[in-house]
C-alpha cells in the first residue's frame, strides 16, 4: 500500500488536463467579458456621435432645438432613450473654465446641450453575476457659429484719377488712364468674396478644390483681376464696375507677378469649417481687392512717383512712398480670436512739391513727411437670429491710428519698410537764392484716442452702413494746420515782418492741393489720417460646432 501511494504521488499525467481545463474556462471567461466590454465600448461611440450630431442641428435649427435634437436621436436608433436637451449660452472666451463656458437656460442663447441616457444588453458577463444590462450615459453641447466679416477702409469718396492712375501704375508695373468715374464706381462696388474665389478656381483649373485649398494656392495678377471681374459681372448695378476692370485689365502688360491668394482674400476663423462651394460669402470692396493686389505685386519696394505739373496750383510733384504692413480683411471671424482684430496699412510718405515763391523769389519748396500707424478694428460680438425674437447685431471696437506730419529736411532713403524715423528737426530749405535762404520746420501729430464701440444693426448690416471713429481735435486741413504753424527763418535769423504772412498767404493758397495728394494716396491704401471707417460685410449664422 505504501508502495502504491509513492507511486500515486508520483504520477504527472492528468495534472496537465486539469490545468488546461481551468486555464481554458479562465481564458473564455476573460474573452466573455472582453466581447461584453468592446460591445459597451462600442456602443457609447455610437450613442456619443448621435448626441453630437443632435446637438449641432439644434444648434443651428434654433427656435426648434428640443425637436430637432430629440428627431434625430429616434432616426438614429433612440427613440426609447431617456433624452434631455437644454439650451443656453456658451462664452468661447479662453478665460472661462471649459466646463463653466456653457450655461444652461442662460440669454442670449446660442447653442444647445444634449444628454441621452440608454442601456446596452450583456450576454457572457452575466455568468460572473454583472448585470444583464449596463447603463451608459452620454452629452454632446454644441454652440452656434456666430461669425462676422469687418473692414477697415477710407470709405467713399472720389478720388484724383491722376494721382490714383499713377499711384496704381506704380504699383502694379503699368501706365493706367482710369477715369475719376471709373474708381468712383469701384469704390462703391462690393461682390461676395466666395463667388470671387469660384471664379479664380476656374482661372486656375481647380474646379474641384475648396475654398480652404484656393486660398493656399498662388495666382497672378491678371487672374486676380479676371475673376474680380467675373464676380462683379454677376452682381446687380455693376456695370460701370466692369467696365472699370476691363479697362484695368487691358492695361496689364502680362499676367504679373505670382501672389498668395490668402494675402487677398482671407477665410479667417471659418477656415476651421471648411466652408462648402457654393456658400454665401463676406462681401469685398472691389478697390480694396484692387489695393491689396497692386501691394502684393510691388512688394516693400520703395515707390516714386513724378506727377509733374498735373496737380493744379503746383509747378511740381514727386511723391515717395513705402508700405509697411498692408492692409487687412478679416473674412468671417468669431468674437474673441486672434483674426477677430484688422488693420490698415502703415505708411511712410515724402511729399515734395514747387510753387511760386511771393515777391518774385523764384520758386518755394515745400518737403511734407507723413507717417502713419495702423488704425484698428475688432470684432467684440455678434448676434445671430437663433430665435424668432434674435435680431442679427454685431459690436465693433475701432480705433483711429496715429499719424504724424512736418516739414523737415528728410532725405529720400528714409522712406524705406523698416528704417528708423528721420530726424525731424531739421530745418528745409523753402527758398534758396544765391544770397537768401528761406527755411523752415514745422510738426504736428494725430493723437489715436481709446478704441469705441459701434453697434451695427441687422438693417446696417444689410445696407453696408460705414460708421466712423475720429480724432478729437482734428481740422479740417492737415497741411493747412502743419503750414501755420512752420517756424520761419532767413540765413538764421528771424523772418522780416512782410515775408512771413506773404509766405504763408501763398502756402496756404496751395494747401487743397496737397490734402488731395495725401488723401487720394491714402485712400488708394485704405486709409484716412485721423479716422476708422468701419464696415460689417456679412454674417454667418447656419453653422455649429462642437464645443464640449
């Protein structure tokens, strides 16, 4: 018997099976309950992408949120489900907390949480003692896509065709002969920058790229100005606009230098949208489209210009110019965003003009040095007609950008894009005659106030109302303050008494021709010395998105 139980204590061969036995039973328990787990899984990403997409038709049904959402929900499957839908006000603002950005029940309302509560069946893992059934429960908040498109610009007003002409030639490498009424009829012409850009992929053999792609790709001058051109022709009153264009178009000598399409039409924050072909788009003034092309295609290069005897009451002209930071359009950009803030464009200008000098003097010289900073615009807020009582509305900040004038002795090299201010204190030289020299100095500055706020109203909106922001204090004439106040002195010494009122009667005589040199050449940029114009060109308010 002993013998027998030594060798029964020896014996190894069913330990194996019992051993693969419970193995087996442990490895398809843990295969069970996987199946179970990966089918829970499985099932909360699909009820999370149902609550998701209720969430944004909510969103950008409005008025109608409780419906759409629970409709979609029961077309997807959940018409059982245990559904909640709050709407309320989500604040995009980065210094709110992500879970305090949403606010149930909270006005203005603008995006919709929902939640779905549901269960999903187990079959192996009940043999472990869990329970048939394991709840799951999910929420998806989506916030409507409030965007607006703003500009900032001179406005309208006529312009000096000749000096324009010249200006833009420059620019753009060609002679121009547009007429006074052709840029009037450009200035006052908008077309949506969206058909724009489907006319450009025409141009550029990409019928089937998106919006997003257009704007990464490069055209020349002369398709910029095509599809200007075929925007315009399909908007209502552009007749004279397109005849303009033609005109523009038939003075390019070839199809121009390459540019960055973005540099000229910017999709701002609804890139992030992937805006479809098709969509409606910011409306873009036809100049300003103009303006930004002919700065694109001359680069920093430093501009001059010699307009000659063409401006009335000046026996000569020559005007020298540098563009620092061009002028921007925002493109349909939400409240709070970097792009949400555009800007004019900073400029360095040299005025140098001749006239007739009193008491048969000869000729007086008259340097004039401008440069001014950018003028701003932000976004603050837009309001959409998520419900039948929301009025559309959009809240701008402008601010008017500072700009200093004199008269000194500023060499032509300093008008360069990055060279320091000249030194302004130098006395110029008005009259110089063998034995009498006339010189003077004289500055002044366009202080830029605290940014205000302008409220534009669906109905302003809609009409494209341009509303202004200007610098306390500013007169009428620049150069005619800058010329009253020129400190006078003859080969050192102190201006005899009937020199000095005679020198500024005749400088004063010639001041409307200079303030239409500057301005012409200021708005051709975008810009006005001592002021913000301010447009809304367009809303977009049939998107949502995901927030939480």
């Amino acid at each position: 018997m002993s013998r027998r139980a030594r060798d029964l204590r020896s014996a190894r061969g069913g330990s194996v099976a019992v051993l693969v036995a419970l193995g087996a039973t442990a490895l398809m328990g843990a295969a069970a309950v996987g199946i179970d787990l990966g089918m829970v899984v499985q099932a909360k990403r699909k009820a999370q992408g149902a609550v998701d997409i209720a969430a944004m038709l909510a969103a950008a049904g409005g008025g109608g949120a409780d419906a759409l959402a629970r409709r979609s929900l029961a077309d997807n499957g959940y018409a059982a489900a245990t559904v909640t839908v709050s709407p309320g006000s989500y604040a995009g603002n980065a210094r709110i907390a992500p879970a305090s950005r949403f606010q149930a029940g909270a006005s203005p309302a603008n995006a919709v949480r929902v939640g779905l509560r549901t269960g999903v069946p187990v079959h192996f893992a009940q043999v472990l003692g869990l329970p048939r059934t394991v709840p799951i429960q999910v929420t998806g908040t989506a916030a409507s896509a409030q965007f607006a498109a703003i500009s900032i610009g001179s406005g309208v007003a006529a312009l000096d065709g000749g000096i324009a002409n010249a200006l833009l030639g420059a620019m753009l490498g060609t002679k121009l002969s547009l007429s006074v009424l052709d840029y009037n009829a450009l200035l006052s012409m908008h077309v949506d920058a969206f058909r724009f850009l489907d006319a450009l992929a025409t141009n550029l053999n990409l019928q089937a790229a998106d919006y997003t792609d257009l704007v990464a790709a490069n055209a020349s001058v002369g398709q910029l100005t095509a599809a200007l051109k075929v925007a315009a022709q399909g908007t209502s009153g552009a007749g004279a606009a397109v005849t303009a264009l033609t005109k523009l178009m038939g003075a390019l000598p070839n199809a121009g230098a390459l540019i960055p399409v973005a540099q000229v039409v910017d999709l701002g924050d609804a890139a992030a949208l992937s805006p479809a072909r098709g969509a409606a788009g910011p409306l873009v003034g036809l100049m300003d489209v103009i303006s930004d092309i002919a700065a694109n295609a001359n680069g920093q290069n430093q501009i001059a210009l010699d307009l000659g005897a063409t401006v009335p009451g000046l026996l000569n002209t020559r005007l020298t110019l540098a563009i620092g930071e061009r002028r921007q359009d925002s493109g349909y950009v939400q409240p709070g965003t970097p792009n949400a803030t555009v800007h004019t464009a900073q400029v360095r200008m040299l005025l140098e003009t001749t006239l007739t000098a009193p008491l048969g003097l000869g000729t007086v010289t008259l340097p004039i040095y401008l440069e001014a900073a950018q003028a701003s615009a932000t976004l603050r807020g837009v309001a959409c007609p998520w419900t039948a009582s929301t009025r559309r509305q959009a809240t701008v900040d402008a601010q008017p950008g500072l700009a200093t004038l004199a008269v000194a002795n500023v060499p032509r090299s300093s008008i360069a894009v990055g060279a320091g201010t000249p030194d302004l204190s130098r006395f110029a030289n008005l009259i110089a005659l063998p034995l009498l020299t006339v010189q003077g100095t004289a500055r002044t500055t366009i202080a830029s106030p605290a940014p205000q706020t302008l409220t534009f109203s669906d109905d302003e909106i809609t009409r494209q109302v341009t509303k202004t922001v200007s610098t306390t204090g500013l007169t009428q004439s620049l150069t005619g303050s800058l010329v009253q106040g020129l400190s006078l002195s003859i080969n050192g010494l102190i201006v005899p008494p009937l020199l000095g009122p005679l020198l500024s009667t005749a400088l004063m005589a010639v001041t409307p021709a200079l303030d239409m040199v500057l301005d012409t050449t200021l708005r051709i940029l975008g810009l006005r010395l001592g002021y913000a114009d301010v447009t809304v060109d367009g809303t977009m308010c049939n998107q949502a998105v995901l927030v939480q």
